[in-house]
C-alpha cells in the first residue's frame, strides 16, 4: 500500500514481542507513522492479545516462534521488512534465576537466530535489538553511559549482554544496519503483573478499594531509572531512523527506590504506605542490582530523544489506570 501523503510504498516493520508492552506501544506508534506492521506471535493455548486488542484488523500476524529458526527465516521471506524490531524475551529476572536455560535460549539465543534470519534472507533490513541497562548489573559507575562496562546479576543479564554483544558482532562482521538500544526500566499501566512498579500500582488499586489489604514486597531499597514505555519506542524507532548503526542508552537520568514507589503510589490515594507494604522475603534475588541510574545524553545528542513523563506523572498514570480497571471504568489496558 502507498503512503497517502508522499505517494512512496509504506515501510514495513516486523515486531517480535507484539503481545507484550512495549511490542504494544511500539505497534501504535508505527502505525502511526504510516508504516505497515507485522506482529510475530507464537502459539498458546489461549489468544493474549489483551494489549493490541484496540489495534485488531491493522496489524498483520505471523506465526513463529524465537526458539524456532525456520519460524524466522519464513516470517521475513513472507512479510519482507524494511525494519524489524526484535522485542520478544523471557523478560522477567526473577524468572530467570529458575529458568536460566529457557532464557538462554530465548532472550540471548533467540538474538542470534534472528540476527541469522536478517543476514541470510535480507541483509539490507534494519535491525534493533531490546537491550538493557541489566547487563550493567552490579555498576562499574554511577550514572552508566554506553561505554560502562558489564557485569550482569542474573541469568537474564547474563543472556541480554550475550544478545547486545552478538548484535554488534553481526554489524561488524557483515555490515547489517543492527542497533542495540540499552533501555533502563520503563513502565506503563500495560506492564506486566509480575514487575513491582505495576504490582505496586495495582495493589495500592485493590488496597484503596477494598479488594486487599496488605502488599508483599521483596528489597525496597533497590534503586532503578524508571521512564515511561510510549517515550522508550519512539527512541526505538529513532535508531533505525540513524544513517549509521549506533547503540544507546535510553533513561531518564533519575532514580528512585522501590519505596519511593510505594510511597508515591499510596499517597496518589491518599494512603500511608506503610500500613499496608509488608516485607517478604519470598521476593528478593540470590543476587540483585542495587542502583540503576542512565547518562542519556547521547541520546539526546544524536537522536534529539528525551523522555516526556517524569516519576510522579508515571506513578499517577499506573495507579490511575489500575483504579479505573478494577473499578470497571476501563475495559482493558489499550
Ligand atoms: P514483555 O511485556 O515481557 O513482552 C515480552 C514479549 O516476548 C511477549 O510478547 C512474549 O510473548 C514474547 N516472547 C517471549 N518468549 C518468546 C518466544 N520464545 N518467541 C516469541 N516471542 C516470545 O516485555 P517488555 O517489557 O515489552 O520488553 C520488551 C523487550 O525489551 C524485552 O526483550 C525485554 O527483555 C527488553 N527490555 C525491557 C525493559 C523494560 O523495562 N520493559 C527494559 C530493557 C529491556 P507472549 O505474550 O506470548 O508471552
Ligand atoms: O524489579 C525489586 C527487585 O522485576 C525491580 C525488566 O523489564 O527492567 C526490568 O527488570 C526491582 C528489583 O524489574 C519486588 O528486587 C522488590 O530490584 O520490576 P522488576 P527489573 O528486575 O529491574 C529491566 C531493565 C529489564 O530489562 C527487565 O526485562 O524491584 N523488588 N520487591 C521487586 N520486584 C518484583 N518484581 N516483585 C517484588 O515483589
């Protein structure tokens, strides 16, 4: 199809992770922009399409899976991308510590099998691989630039510098347009249940209506750089947009600790959170990352990207959407 307002055929952008956040907002705003978008799905038992449910019948789908090569190759050969987005992971670090194989497979293998895809089918297709500020773990420097060094805490971080590192090595070794974007947290009231920022806003949700009393956290000292997910992709986007390929870190240069969290997401409802906020041991880590915290100047620099949501704003849009969801004034997340 052409672009209605400069008559060029529109670009075509493959996302893996289209069902998970940021797969979400970066949907939207591709479309937005005109572009054509394509969403890698694999299979479940039942459909989870919950955060691209607004944007049924605008997205085309394809059935492949990051543990299965061929499932890759035939999605490019099919869809043939000018860009392609590779979000999809086992992204969640706790998970890793008891699934650090399946993580390896999917969050640092996956990478290879899609960096593998791109070279053989299309080595012309711009490629942008979901790094993180993970791999910089227990820090080498306090605020992290693009050239901190790594040193992962999890088999999650461990598997995310494995991705970022082959990715480089594609580019160098045969010339792909492939970035690697070093995003710290970035959040969204379509985060997943299980990440403390959301678990945070939607007990605090169930807390001030009456659904719960009490909410069970793990280390509330643990400091991380937490922007907003719809700002995350557009700098997704801007990377791909670079007539070179260039890795960044994405941040917005401030750090808060879990309590601060709390503290602000009770108070949002005018509740004392630590009333409510208990302490289980249950959800610490055998080795955790104690303080996140970017230097996003390059960013700004080259990109011209900065974040628009600032920590307050954030936590008041989290908890005000988990209010009108479990009230029933908001059908689903999108
Ligand atoms: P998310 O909500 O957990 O979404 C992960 C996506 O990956 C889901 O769509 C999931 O599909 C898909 N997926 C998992 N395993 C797969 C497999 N084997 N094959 C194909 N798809 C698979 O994650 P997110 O927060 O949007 O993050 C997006 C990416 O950025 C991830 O790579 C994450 O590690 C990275 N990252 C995130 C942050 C952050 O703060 N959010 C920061 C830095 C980097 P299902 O829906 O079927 O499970
Ligand atoms: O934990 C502490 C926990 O699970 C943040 C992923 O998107 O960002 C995310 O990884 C902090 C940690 O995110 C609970 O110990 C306390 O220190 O929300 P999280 P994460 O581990 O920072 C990076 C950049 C990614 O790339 C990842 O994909 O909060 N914490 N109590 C808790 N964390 C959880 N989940 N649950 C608690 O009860």
């Amino acid at each position: 199809m052409a672009d209605s307002t400069t008559g060029s055929p529109a670009r075509r952008a493959l996302i893996t992770g289209i069902t998970g956040q940021d797969g979400s907002y970066l949907a939207e705003f591709l479309l937005d922009r005109g572009y054509e978008v394509v969403g890698m799905v694999r299979r479940s038992s039942t459909v989870n399409y919950e955060r691209i449910a607004h944007l049924m019948g605008r997205i085309e789908f394809h059935s492949g899976d990051l543990l299965d090569q061929f499932s890759i190759v035939e999605a490019l050969q099919e869809h043939t991308p000018d860009e392609v987005y590779n979000l999809a992971a086992q992204s969640f670090v706790q998970t890793s510590f008891g699934q650090p194989v399946l993580t390896g497979e999917t969050t640092a293998l996956g990478v290879t099998r899609m960096l593998d895809a791109v070279r053989l089918v299309d080595p012309s297709i711009r490629f942008y691989q979901a790094s993180s500020s993970e791999m910089f773990g227990k820090v080498h420097e306090v605020p992290q630039t693009e050239s901190t060094p790594f040193h992962p805490r999890s088999p999650y971080g461990v598997a995310k510098v494995y991705g970022h590192w082959i990715t480089v090595n594609y580019r160098e070794s045969y010339g792909l347009h492939a970035c690697s974007g070093m995003l710290f947290n970035h959040e969204s009231p379509r985060r997943g249940l299980e990440f403390v920022t959301r678990k945070i806003s939607h007990g605090v949700a169930q807390i001030a209506l009456g659904q719960a009393s009490e909410l069970r956290l793990g280390n509330l000292d643990a400091k991380r750089d937490w922007g907003f997910a719809g700002d995350y992709v557009d700098a997704m986007w801007r990377m791909l947009q670079q007539d070179e390929p260039e890795d960044f870190v994405i941040c917005t240069g401030q750090t808060h600790s879990v309590q601060e969290f709390c503290q602000a997401a009770f108070a949002r409802v005018g509740l004392d959170w630590e009333k409510h906020v208990v302490v289980d041991q249950k959800y610490y880590r055998p080795a955790e990352v104690d303080l996140l915290v970017g230097d996003g100047s390059q960013a700004a620099d080259r990109l011209g990207w900065r974040p628009t949501i600032d920590f307050v704003q954030l936590v008041e849009m989290m908890v005000d959407a988990d209010v009108a969801l479990l009230e029933g004034r908001l059908r689903n997340l999108s």
